[in-house]
C-alpha cells in the first residue's frame, strides 16, 4: 500500500515526522518551518525540504532558540509517545553547554567579594575611615 514504513528495519522516514517522534519540535508544522529555515543539517548539508528522509546511523543537527542539538538516528519512530519512547529513536552527541552558559543570569550578575563598584556599607566604611584621619 502507500508510501507506509516500517520503523526500525532499516527503512527510511521523513525528516519532519522524526523531529516531531523524538520530541525535538512541538508540532510537525513546526518541524517543517525549522526545515524550511535552514536550522536542520542532515549529515552536514542543510536539509532542503520536510520530505527530505533520513535513515539509522544519519547525522541530525538541529539549532533551536536556546541552544543546539547533535543527534545520531536509531531508528525511524512510529509515533509520538512518551519521552523515554522518543528517546530510544536517536542518540545524543550534543556538546555540553560552555560554563558561562550553565550559569543563571542573576549568577552571572554576582561579583567577587571586594571588586567592581563599592557597596553603599563600603562607601560608609571608607567615609569613617576618612573623617578619623582629620
């Protein structure tokens, strides 16, 4: 019948239906707009289209909003379940973050003891400091 495949022997899959089995993407809708973008590379060249396939031991990069994926396929997925199921159809080479990355804005904000400007304490310290020496 139709263009039916069957995950997992060695069979092929559309690149949109993979993103959205594995839980990388929201909707298939959203999967074909981040195609359409250039944020997905399959095996190093930018994928052209949603229908573009993709097959087991394929090179997936995708670039999301806050960060970016390297994914190596398993398998083609039957659908979308749950994460521990869509985690089973790739493998994860993602990089780990850069540490200034991993850090919360508000611990990035905070300085070292003693540099940067001076507290309004420090600035009230140094001012009976001074108003001793007169």
């Amino acid at each position: 019948m139709g263009g039916a495949t069957q995950p997992g022997s060695g069979s092929r899959q559309r690149i949109d239906k993979w993103l959205f089995f594995t839980r990388m993407v929201k909707s298939r809708s959203l999967a074909q707009s981040h195609i359409q973008s250039g944020h997905v590379r399959i095996n190093g060249e930018r994928a052209l289209q949603p229908s573009q396939t993709i097959k087991a031991g394929d090179k997936v990069e995708l670039s999301l909003d806050r960060r970016d994926i390297v994914l190596i396929v398993r398998s083609g997925g039957e659908r979308r379940g749950p994460y521990e199921e869509a985690r089973l159809l790739y493998e994860d080479l993602t990089p780990p973050p850069d540490e200034a990355r991993r850090l919360t804005p508000y611990e990035q904000a905070i300085r070292a003891t003693g540099t940067g400007r001076p507290t309004k304490k420090d600035r009230r310290a140094i001012d009976r400091l001074i108003s001793d020496e007169d």
